[in-house]
C-alpha cells in the first residue's frame, strides 16, 4: 500500500494537469484496500469491449451499463466505503454518484463516446461533450436530463430555497473528481472515528493546490483519529510556508500541541 501511495502522491502531484481517471481512482483503492491497480486497468477494459459491441451513443452505452450490466446506486449502504472503490463498484456492480460516473466516463472514453463528470453540489452527473443540454445521472440508473432536469434534481437534492448556478453543469476535471472522491471517504471514516482517515487525509494532502486552510483542516482531521504526530508535521509545514511571522507562530503553536500528545 506504501508503494500505490508513493504512484498516487506522484500521479497529482503537478498542479497543473489532470491525471488519468481510471489509474487515479484505482489507486485511491490500493492505498484504501491493497486492490491491484493492473487487474482493475483489465477489467475496464474488458468491460469496454463488452460495450463496444453494443453501444455505439452515450445512451446506448448507460442502457449496457445499468439495464443489461445491472449497475445501480447503492441506496441500501450508502456509506459503504466499498462505494468508493473502483475495483468493488466494478465487482458489485454497486456504487454511489461519483463512483459509477467514474465507470461510465472511463468506458466511454475507451469506446470513443466523449464524456465529462459534473460535480454538481450534493450529486454528481456525467455530461456529454459538446451538448450543453445533454446528461445522465448514474445513481438513478442513468437516467437522461436536461439542463432544467439537473436543476430539478438539484432542488430535489438540496431544497427548493437552495440556489443554483449555471455553472454547476460544467465539466469538473479529474484532479477534482478524485478530491471529492477522497471527501466521500474521509467523511465516512471520520464519522465512524477510523484510523482510516489517515490515508485518505494524506492522499489529499499530495495535491499541492490545496490551500492552508484546507491543510490546517486535513490536520485537525488527522488529530481526531489520533495520527498526533502526522498532524504535527503538517502544521510545521503550514508554518514554515506561513507569509508572516504571526501565521506562523500560530502554526507552530498547534504543531507543538499536537507533537506534545503524541509522547
């Protein structure tokens, strides 16, 4: 697991790019649960080649994966972590929004139909590239929307006080779709006071784009689940990045606590 953390640290490690998907996502596996990022590279593209011979149009392709193939959102076990991880979401056949847009849009993309993830707050979505107007939603057995479709669900979701944006629709990279994957998991693990938390916690800490606040939080998260020393490290880091000397006093002090815990 030591060796697929070190393979995901360097996959995002360069801000300024988007990771492969699928390797991402397998990798976020294989530091949560030993899966073999090779076999699960297979079975994408088995699965692929399943649906080359039968989908030839992004709906073709969500009638093969969630009517013919049976993937369908977990409604029983949401929090199951095992939602979360690509190898079991492809054995089970069971996941959560995120998950299962991840199977559509990496089997899409070996199949030649071209389509993007929609980080929607609260759900997520998958769009297909070049129509504005054009959406599935793979929790609910891929249904078809449109764009007033997204919004509804969205008020469905989140209340109908809640406002919406139009740029909730657009694409989300996959930088940030394997983020929110990692806040899936780290939110499970949290709940339940796992020392699980911690991989996932360090796995989102690799991504440089993070801001200090979201570091100082990873740090307090790591603290709860009692990692005191990993959470010192961090706000030693924080402190030594701090733009004056009052931040980083700050920092230090919090790095200090938690080290002190720690003996």
């Amino acid at each position: 697991m030591q060796e697929a953390a070190a393979a995901f640290r360097q996959l995002v490690a360069d801000a300024t790019t988007e990771p492969p998907l699928d390797e991402g996502a397998l990798l976020i596996a294989a530091v949560g649960s030993g899966a073999d990022v090779d076999a699960g590279l297979v079975r994408l593209d088995d699965l692929a080649a399943d649906a080359h011979r039968a989908a030839h149009t992004p709906t073709e392709l969500v009638d093969f994966l969630f009517h013919q193939r049976g993937f369908a959102g977990n409604t029983l076990d949401y929090h199951d972590p095992r939602n979360s991880f690509l190898p079991d979401v492809l054995e089970r056949r069971l996941g959560i929004p995120i998950s299962l847009s991840v199977v559509l849009i990496e089997i899409g993309r070996r199949i030649g139909i071209p389509l993007h993830g929609v980080g929607m707050p609260g759900h997520f979505l998958v769009g297909v590239d070049g129509d504005p107007d054009a959406f599935f939603d793979p929790f609910h057995a891929g249904a078809a929307l449109d764009a007033a479709g997204c919004r509804a669900r969205f008020a469905e979701l989140q209340g109908p006080a809640a406002p919406f944006r139009p740029e909730y629709l657009g694409p989300t990279g996959s930088r940030l779709i394997l983020l929110r994957m990692l806040a899936n998991l780290r939110e499970i693990y949290v709940a339940r006071r796992s020392p699980a938390a911690q991989w996932v916690v360090e796995a989102q800490l690799a991504f440089p784009e993070l801001t200090a606040g979201e570091r100082g939080a990873a740090g307090d998260v790591l603290a709860s689940v009692g990692a005191f020393t990993a959470a010192a490290t961090v706000f030693d880091e924080l402190a030594g990045a701090a733009p004056d000397a009052d931040a980083a006093a700050a920092w230090t002090q919090r790095a200090v606590g938690h080290r002190s815990r720690a003996n």
